[in-house]
C-alpha cells in the first residue's frame, strides 16, 4: 500500500470511528418502529410513548429511548424509564434487522396492579409472572435504581424501593432467572429466583437475605393448571413478630416466639402449604414434626404437631402481651385480636420450664377459631405429682365466656420449692383443684362474675416462718411472751385441708384446717377477687381446747398481715371473743 492510500484508509477509519461514536437523533421513522417492536417483542413491554430517541454505532451498536412509557398487553404492569438501553445485536444489524441481547431500564417507575385487600407476595407477583409466562423468548433486562408501586383500585398498598435487578436472557421453554436487590418497608434485601416457564416437571428455586429474614428454597414445579411445588426450604430470623411485621402482618399470639429457624420438606399447593419432616428451633430448642399452612375460608390456618426434649414455655408466655389481671382495668377485652387467625397446633415436649418449674412428659395445645381461644395441658408430670389445666375464652354478646380448670396431685411440695422461691416455707405432698367461670367485657366486669369453686389438701409436711406448737407452749406460761418473737421456727403438719366456693368474685372459706400432733389451726373468712384483698380471722387452739389463741389474716393478697389478735388473746373476755372472730 502506497503512503496515499494508508493515509486515505487512516481517514476513513477515523471518519467511520467518530460518526459510530456519535449519538444521532433519530426521527419516528422506520429505524424507531423497528426497535420499538424489537423491544415489545423481546420484554413483553409494550411502548406507549417516547420523548426522544437516540442511536449509536459504536463501540457496540446501542439505541437509547428517553422517557419511555410502558405497560404489559394485559396492563397488570405499568410505568415510565427516565431512559431505555438496549444493544443491538451486531449480525442481525448487519442483515437489515434489528434485534436486542440486553435492555436496560433506568430510574424506572413501574405500578403493579393487584386484587383489592391483597397482603400477600404470591399475590402480589402472580399476574407480571405470568405475562413473562407468556413470552416464548425474552431478552437480558436489567433495572437500575427502581420503584415499583404496588396498587389496589389506585391506592398504593406496598412500594418497593432501590430495585436494582437482573433478568437474565432466556430462549424457548427456559425458566426465568433473575437476581439482585431492593429496598422493602426500610430493609434492604438481596434475593434470586428461578422459575419454570414450561409444564411438567421443572426446576424451581428462590433464595432472599436480609437483616429479618435467611431464605433458602430449591426444589421442582409440576403442573400445569394448579402448580404443585415440592421442594426443601430453609428458613430463620432473629425475630419472627418484627419478621411478620415486616410483611405487614400482626398477630399477637406471633410475639411469644423470638429467633426461629424451619428446615423442612415442603409442599405447595393452591392455598395450602405442608411442612413435613420439620425441624423448628425456637430461641435455640428444637421441635421436631409437621405443620400446615392454609387458607380456610378466606383465614389463615395454621395446624400442626411438634415434639421435642426441652421448651422454655414461660419465656414465650412472658412475651406475650398478657393484660394484668386488674379490676382497675376496665377497657374492654379484645378477644378479635387474639383469635385473628386459626390455630390447632398440639406439642409434646420430655422437659418444660414454666416460671421456675420443671415439668416433665408434657403435652400442650392451643386451639383458637374466631371468638375462641382455648390452651392447656393435657397432661404433665411435676415433682412426683401431676398437673393438667385448661383456659376456654369464648366471645359472647356479654361480653367474654372465660373458664379456668387446674389441677395438681400428689405433688411434692419440698421438691417443687428448691424451684419456685414462693413455696420455700412448705413441704410435704400436696395437690389442688380450681374452676372458675365468669363473663364480663372487660376485668372488672370479669372478676365480679366469677363462680367456681377450690380444694387444697396436703400431707405430712411442715410450714416454716412459725412454730405453732412452740406457740401454744408459750403461751401456757406466759401469755405476754408468746407475742415476742413467735414468727420463727418450723410447725410439722399431719393434713391441710382448705375448701372454698366462689360466687360473685367473692372466694368464701366453708373449711379450712390445719392439724398436728399438739395444735389445731382453723382459719375462716373471704377474700376478693376483685379488690385481692383478704379478710380472714383464725384460731389456734392446744390439743385439749383449753388454750385458744385468735389470730386475724388480712390485707392484699400479695402480702397479707398475719397477726395475733393480742386484745382478745389477753383480755379475760378473750374467750368469749373468739367464736365472733370466725363468724366475721
């Protein structure tokens, strides 16, 4: 080549380099009909309007659209791009046609139709999933710097913010791929799936990281028509009422649980998921069973049953938002809020924790349909004994139905207290019967309603704190002394018997006795519920009867006053007092 012609080809190349890299405005003509349906045919976009529209050659052939509008052919989705990337693939330019391996959404703002009164995620990707359902082949799109807003009759029910996303190219049957990350209700999320586009058989995968939320699922889609996913899932959060917070969903019952964590063999079908194989940790304790998921009658259902070695089940009650059991309470009871969702979930657990006891072989349930909430235990061992309780609320138009039953037998009591503080002063064996039954709308209500009845017996023990015995000695040689210093010591008992009925919120003693080798102890009187305050007199007497001494228990039920009735004790009418004080 002569020194001419390299200098003519140099310019002719430096030419074609500086047209390529320039960007040409291209009227709405040909090239841009072109392009536009490339594009609809490629995403499943159809292009509503263009404010401008750019082409370039080089270094890659690329056109570029400003202020792109958009919409699927069914308009479940919507939106507008600050700009549209797309580059062009260089053979096919070359043939006259033009065709696209990657489109580029910028700052796009795109609106998702879903069904009125949705809150549910499923529900929300169902439609746009089935759109791209419907493309035989589809280009690589990608999203930068996105919001998607997520409407119901044009009232927004969720945005998704920062959406930077990859959707990756796919030919003819290929499952969609996409991946990448967003902003959801202030919690930035990383996620990636992988979706069928075919019948029959396919592979099918989802995973989403954030700080509530480690999800991990792949398994196999079969259908068509109803889809059946089938598959293992792999799921934990550090907290699961902010988890279901975050999903906009508020369940009272939800906040006794703290860190769980499921790893399962997992079934989806219209309306109904089945966890089996489940393994479920809470706060740490493992459970082993099945559960199911399901949409009865437009509530959701949760069922299931669990097992496991050790539960700490006082820590989850104390999470929940119990009210206090107060008269001075009078908001009325929310029994809705309890019972917004249906329950029957039933666990066996080897060793439970209840606030400082340890019961063992346990079985526990809980059964809540709307307006109803019952919970118990079926069964329990307890320090030798056996305990098993019930709570039934039901919502009546008087308000709330509450019934309460627990029972213990032959429980130890000295085993119980090296556990429970509150029974440090008493041993033996011992059990205890209770029902009461009330309606009321709120506490106040509920208390002054309440019947029922109580039983307490226990055997062969000793109560510490006084020495009755010593007591009633005493008092034989010097009756002032024995009101010096008689709380101390130790009084062995043979029986404690108490039996009470309740009426009104009103608990009436109608026997209640103590007895020992050398002393008998009788205590009567009331105590209410209501106010929880007692109002008790007692009488100790010697093994004779002739040595009586009167003694009045009174005051809140948390720490009552037990003390001797030292008047009546030391006046020389003091015999004839006695008999008034237990018919007070």
């Amino acid at each position: 080549m002569t020194r001419r012609a390299a200098i003519i080809a140099f310019s002719l190349v430096v030419a074609i380099g500086l047209l390529g890299s320039r960007s040409w405005d291209v009227a709405l003509g040909r090239v841009q009909r072109a392009a536009v349906s490339a594009i609809e045919e490629r995403t499943g976009f159809v292009v509503k309007a263009i404010e401008r529209a750019e082409i370039a050659l080089l270094p890659l052939p690329r056109i570029s659209l400003s202020q792109v509008a958009f919409s699927q052919r069914d308009g479940a989705l919507s939106g507008e791009a600050v700009r549209v990337k797309a580059q062009l693939r260089l053979l096919p330019l070359l043939g006259g046609r033009i065709s696209f391996d990657r489109v580029d959404l910028i700052a796009p703002r795109i609106d998702v139709a879903v069904p009125a009164g949705s809150d549910g995620v499923t529900e929300w990707l169902s439609t746009p999933l089935a759109e791209f359902e419907r493309l035989q082949s589809q280009s690589k799109i990608v999203i930068r710097s996105g919001s998607v807003f997520l409407r119901a009759n044009g009232a927004i029910q969720s945005v998704v913010r920062d959406l930077d996303l990859v959707i990756d190219e796919r030919s003819l049957n290929e499952p969609l791929a996409l991946s990448g990350s967003l902003n959801w209700r202030g919690v930035p999320t990383d996620v990636s799936l992988l979706w069928p586009m075919v019948g029959g058989s396919a592979k099918t995968a989802l995973s989403a990281t954030s700080s509530l939320l480690k999800l991990r699922f792949e398994g196999t889609r079969s259908g068509p028509g109803a889809p059946v996913i089938n598959g293992l899932l792999a799921l934990s959060t550090p907290s699961l009422p902010e988890l279901f917070g975050w999903f906009g969903e508020e369940s009272r019952l939800a906040s006794a649980l703290g860190t769980v964590a499921v790893s399962s063999d997992i079934q989806v079908k219209p309306r109904e998921v089945s966890f089996n194989n489940a393994i479920v940790s809470l706060d740490g304790e493992r459970l082993d069973g099945a559960i199911k998921l399901a949409d009865a009658g437009g509530r959701f259902a949760l069922s299931g049953t669990l097992a496991g070695v050790t539960l700490d089940l006082g820590r989850l009650v104390d999470r929940l938002p119990v009210p206090v059991v107060d008269a001075a309470d009078t908001a009325p009871f929310d029994l809705d809020a309890w019972t917004a969702r249906d329950i029957d979930l039933r666990i066996s657990v080897d060793s439970v924790r209840l606030k400082g006891a340890k019961l063992t072989d346990v079985a526990t349930y809980l059964l809540v349909k709307k307006g109803r909430f019952e919970t118990g235990l079926l069964r329990a061992s307890a320090y030798g004994g056996s305990v098993k309780s019930r709570l039934l609320a039901v919502g009546v138009p008087a308000g709330v139905d509450v019934k309460l039953q627990a029972g213990l037998d032959k429980v130890n009591i000295g085993q119980a207290a090296s556990d429970l503080p509150q029974l440090a002063r008493l041993s033996g064996t011992g059990g205890l019967q209770l029902t009461l039954d009330g309606v009321g709308r709120s506490f106040d209500e509920l208390l002054g309603s309440l019947t029922g009845r109580a039983n307490l017996a226990a055997r062969q023990g000793e109560i510490g704190g006084v020495a009755f015995g010593e007591l009633l000695r005493r008092a034989e040689r010097s009756p002032a002394q024995a009101l010096r210093e008689w709380r101390q010591g130790k009084t062995p008992f043979e029986t404690i018997s108490v039996n009470a009925g309740i009426a009104g919120g009103l608990l009436a003693l109608t026997e209640a006795q103590m007895t020992g080798s050398n002393y008998r102890f009788n205590l009567a009187g009331s105590a209410s519920l209501r106010t929880r305050n007692l109002d008790m007199t007692a009488l100790l007497t010697s093994p004779n009867g002739n040595l009586k001494l009167p003694f009045r228990l009174k005051g809140p039920i948390d720490v009552p006053a037990f003390d001797i009735e030292a008047e009546a004790f030391l006046s020389p009418a003091g015999a004839s007092l006695v008999p008034t004080l237990l018919t007070r």
